[in-house]
C-alpha cells in the first residue's frame, strides 16, 4: 500500500470517529452503508459492518439515538453514557477503515487518533449541552443536537468523499478546543490568584 493510500485512510478513519463524538451509531451507519454498497474497503476483521444486518441494526440505533436526544433531560442522561461509547466506537470504526496496515500500528493509531477525535468531539458537544441546559433551561438543546445532527452527517460523509479536508477539519477542531481551554483554565487560575 502506498503513502498516500495509508493517509487517506487514516484520515478517513479519524474523520469517521470524529463525527461519532457527535452521534455514537450515525456514522456507523453511514460508514455501514458505504461498506454494504461496495463504496468503502473495510480491513480484516470488519466485514461484519458492511452486511445487512448491521445496516439494519446500526439505522434503529441510530434513529433511536437521534430521537432521544430531542427530549429533554434524556439528551444530558446519553451524554454521560455516550462518552465512554464514543471513545469505544471511534476507535472500532478507525479500525475498521485502516485497511492494509501492521495491526500495531494500525490499532495504536485508532485507540490514538480516532478514539481521541471522538472523545474530544463527544466532550465538547456534552459540556455544550450542559451550558445550554443551564442558560435556557433545556429549551436551547434542540438546537444543540440538530447542530450535532448535522456535524454527524457532514463530517462523516465529507470524509468518506474528501477523507484529507475532513482530517484538516478535525485538526483544526481540536486545536481551538484545546486553545479555548488552556485560556479558559489560565483566566480562572488568575481570577483566583486575584482572589486570594
């Protein structure tokens, strides 16, 4: 396998995981379908997620999943269920789509780069969510998960289509959440130092 092979797929699969950390079973869904379709190579192991039953199986989650967290209350309860998930399924589906490479490799790189993207995404998204539920009362959440909605879908498909774009995207994702944190984390310590 070529270079360039080996970086379109793992940016394929730290895009795939980084759209979980907005809906756990959605991009699965959509990384199923292109599987099932014949529009998306899976590596050994991983067949089982382009067959039909996990088509099935994967769009009730998925519907499910979206459905509940347009309830209120119900959507901060799946955010604490959905973090560790999503660090599980970033992982697997990364996994999935690193195809032809050393199973070291290929595993560190998923636990690392997909699993990281997704527990990032799914962290930020929840912290989110809890702002929202404590400015608006919960009223602001719809908007928060049809934002999430759409994340899922578009960086999923964007990095079946554009795997590099998608990977650029989630780079600099995380770099100015980890930005807004270090300034938010330095502004406290200084308030209180200020404080004391």
């Amino acid at each position: 396998m070529s270079e360039l092979q080996i970086l379109l797929s793992v940016a394929l699969g730290v895009g795939l995981a980084a759209a979980v950390g907005f809906r756990v079973f959605l991009p699965l869904l959509i990384a199923s379908v292109a599987a099932y379709t014949g529009h998306l190579n899976l590596t050994g192991g991983f067949e089982w997620l382009g067959t039909l039953p996990a088509v099935v199986m994967l769009g009730a989650a998925a519907v499910l999943e979206v459905l509940a967290y347009y309830i209120p209350g119900v959507d901060n309860a799946l955010d604490a269920v959905a973090t560790p998930l999503a660090l599980v399924a970033g992982t697997v589906v990364a996994a999935a789509v690193m195809t032809d490479m050393p199973p070291l490799i290929k595993w560190t790189t998923a636990v690392i780069a997909g699993g990281g993207a997704a527990g990032l995404t799914q962290g930020t998204t929840a912290l989110l969510r809890a702002k929202s539920t404590a400015t608006t009362g919960g009223l602001g959440n719809a908007v928060v998960a049809t934002a999430e909605l759409g994340g899922a879908i578009g960086v999923s498909l964007l990095a079946l289509f554009a795997p590099v774009i998608a990977l650029l995207i989630v780079v600099s994702f995380c770099w100015l959440v980890i930005r807004f944190a270090r300034r938010r984390f330095a502004r406290r310590r200084a308030d209180t130092s200020t404080s004391s």
